[in-house]
C-alpha cells in the first residue's frame, strides 16, 4: 500500500512541476537508461538518454565528434547523416542540458531554458547542466559523444 500511495504520488508530481517528468523518470529507472558523456573542449558533461529506439539509435552511433551549430541563443543543432527513428510530442518547457531530436534527424542540445510550440522526440538530458552554457559559447562548438559505460568508447585520444 505504501509503495503505490508513494508511486502516485510520484505520477501526481511528474503531472504537475514542469520538468518533473523527466526528472522523476531519470530517477525511476536510471539503471535502464544509457549513460552518455558530452565533452566539449576539456569540459565533459554526464548525460542520461532515455531507453526507446531513436536514443538507442543514436548510442549506436558513438562515439561521434560532431560541429554543432548555433541557434537561436539558446541551442546547438547537428544534422545527422542518417534519420533516426522519431516519437515527436509537444514538449511545453525546454531545459538546459535537454537533449532532443527535432524532425527525424536534427540532433540538439539545449543549453537555456525557455518555453516553446515545436514537437520534439526527447532523447535524455546532461544530468547537471552547470556550466554548459558557458562551455558551448555563442557560435558554432565541435562537441564529443560517447558512451560513458564502454572501455575504448571515449573521445579520440582520451582515456
């Protein structure tokens, strides 16, 4: 009984706090997600991507060291060469440290927060975006993922 009042209570708040849903669905299931690292120049950013077939997709992919354009002041997009599968939803309220795919092969990394109307497919999420925005600059900024949990998936030349 407990378990389930604690559970709804968890659905009620996700429901409720803007961003709570991701936040409450990294923590559910944090060991069923994959662990990424996101490096730019010596900064290294450890994210969390969902576990559903475009973020598996995309962990197919790494490691990639990809040059992200800027967007908007408040994003870096790739255009991937290959489209990954996509589930897009309006998402309401962008986070810093969001990681999402717009259309079927756009990947972005959000580094502000703000409110928008385009549909995206969430992908996961930089775990503590501290310092990200700092880190990406205002222009174009040649980024570095990889699988975090892989011996040899790090970026060329590291560890």
């Amino acid at each position: 009984m407990r378990r389930l009042l604690i559970t709804l209570l968890l659905i009620t708040a996700a429901a409720t706090v803007p961003g709570a849903a991701l936040v409450t669905a990294a923590s559910e299931t944090r060991e069923t997600m994959i662990q990424v690292t996101i490096q730019v120049d010596d900064k290294a950013f450890e994210a969390l991507l969902f576990d559903h077939d475009a973020a598996r997709a995309l962990a197919q992919q790494l490691p990639m060291t990809v040059n992200m354009k800027e967007l908007n002041g408040n994003e870096k997009y790739y255009d991937l060469p290959a489209p990954l599968p996509e589930s897009a939803e309006q998402i309401g309220e962008i986070h810093a440290g969001d990681l999402m795919l717009f259309g079927s092969d756009c990947l972005v990394l959000f580094y502000e927060d703000f409110n928008t109307a385009y549909r995206y497919t969430r992908l996961g999420a930089v775990q503590d975006p501290s310092g990200l925005a700092q880190a990406l600059g205002r222009g174009d900024v040649t980024v570095t993922f990889f699988l975090a949990d892989r011996a040899g998936d790090g970026p060329p030349g590291g560890p």
